[in-house]
C-alpha cells in the first residue's frame, strides 16, 4: 500500500471537508388561501303568477285550490331556516293591493282591505325541526286543507317586512326561529331530491265563503281594516268585487 506525503495527506482531507460542505440551497414558499364563503341557494320552479278566478257561487263556498304549483329547492353549505310571508305594497303591507274594482262600489259594507293571510299555503312534507312553536301555533304549512271552519291553521304569515324573520309562534317552511331548530347544510341534489329536506313542492288555496269573509283566514292582524276576520261567525262586512293582488315571499336564510 502507497502512503501519502504529509502534505499530500492534509491536502486530500481538506478535498473531502470542502465537498462535504458545498451543497447550495436555495428555497421560495408559496402560500395557499382556502376562502370558503357561505352559500345559501333557493330555486323556485312554477309560474310567476297564480290566478284565482271566482265566477261560480260554488267557487266561493268550497274555494280554489292550485295544487304543487311551487316547487322550492334548496342548497347550502350552512345550516339553515326557510319561511314564507304575504304581503302587499300598499301602506299597511298586509293587506292585498286592489287594482280594480267590479261595480260602482258603493255598498258601505264593501270592504276593500283584504288581509294578505286569505290565501292558505300547504306543504307536501313535514318541517325537519322537531320543536313545536311556542303558544300551540303549527309549526308549519303541513296540515291538509279543510272544508271545516278552522281559523289560521294554513293562513300565510304576512308581514310588512318580509326580511324580518317570523317570529316564534309564527309558522316556518323548514326549521325555525330558534338557533336549536334548523336543518343542516346539504342539497337536494344529493339527498335523494324528492321528500328530502331540501325539497318542497307548495300548493296554494283561497276560500272566501258566502259572502266573502274568508272564514279559514288567521285573526285579522295589526294595521289591517278588514274587520271580516275578527271571529269564526259570519261578519257584517265583505270583500269589495275586485282585482287584488299580492305577492308571496320564500326566504331562505342561515340559522343564528
């Protein structure tokens, strides 16, 4: 075996401690940003607008109803409330905005304000939320339609401010105005559709009764004039002949 030279010997191990400390390094960080923004999604299919035309007497006694004729779908990465209300653009904004009238218009026990919770809502489907609201009121729009005299079992809520939510003995579509009632994020596309929790088909119905005091409507609420509503008995006053309108609002908003 050759040996090195002292020197030679000092010169190679100065070789190895430099190749062992020569590596480079060299880095840049890229920072990823997850932003998850909440979504609230409600799809509405059916017609605009639903017509109730009333020319036959028996029309009046039993009503009209307009089956299935809303379709709600919803979507939502968070939990969620959902919640109808009626209301009208007039001053009162509970009251149904006539825009004609049939006939001279004289009669003095003609009344022309009409509450917006004549029109009755029905739901195909339980609310998922298991608490009851307070006072004894149904929680929901889930009760059939009946012939029978029963004041405000179906009645929309109707409010003035539609973006207020309903209050606790108020009736809710699915959950309700507790933070412990709600349903949980999902969507309809991918819990079965149909009878799932995030899909609704409503059917509408209008009973104005003989004369036309809309006996099944709720008690006549605050700031309304239409005294027709005050009891189950037969009133002195009735609905004007007329052309009225309102609008129904669906609100899909996150639990808190």
């Amino acid at each position: 075996m050759k040996k090195l030279l002292p020197g030679l010997a000092l010169f190679a191990a100065l070789n190895i401690a430099l190749d062992a400390n020569a590596q480079l390094i060299d880095e840049s960080n890229v920072t990823i940003t997850m932003d998850l923004q909440p979504i609230l999604q409600l799809n509405m299919n059916g017609p605009q607008s639903i017509d109730f035309v009333f020319d036959q007497i028996s029309e009046y006694i039993g009503g009209i109803t307009q089956y299935g004729a809303t379709t709600l779908t919803v979507s939502s990465t968070v939990n969620w409330d959902l919640y109808a209300v009626g209301y009208g653009s007039n001053t009162s904004g509970i009251i149904w905005d006539q825009q004609a009238v049939y006939g001279t218009g004289g009669d003095p026990n003609a009344i022309d304000s009409i509450s917006c919770n004549a029109l009755e809502l029905r739901q195909n489907r339980n609310n998922p939320s298991t608490t009851n609201a307070a006072g004894g009121v149904a929680v929901d729009y889930r009760a059939a339609f009946t012939t029978a005299t029963v004041l405000g079992t179906n009645s929309v809520y109707t409010s003035p401010t539609p973006y207020i939510r309903p209050a606790a003995t108020e009736k809710y579509i699915a959950g309700h105005f507790n933070t412990a009632d709600f349903v949980v994020g999902g969507s309809y596309l991918t819990a079965g559709s149909v009878g799932s929790d995030y899909y609704y088909t409503i059917d509408y119905r209008i009973k104005p009764g003989l004369p036309a005091t809309f006996p099944n409507s709720a008690a006549n609420p605050t700031g309304s004039t239409w005294n027709g509503l005050t009891s189950g008995s037969q009133a002195t006053n009735f609905a004007q002949p007329g052309l009225y309108t309102m609008n129904v609002k669906y609100v899909l908003t996150e639990n808190n």
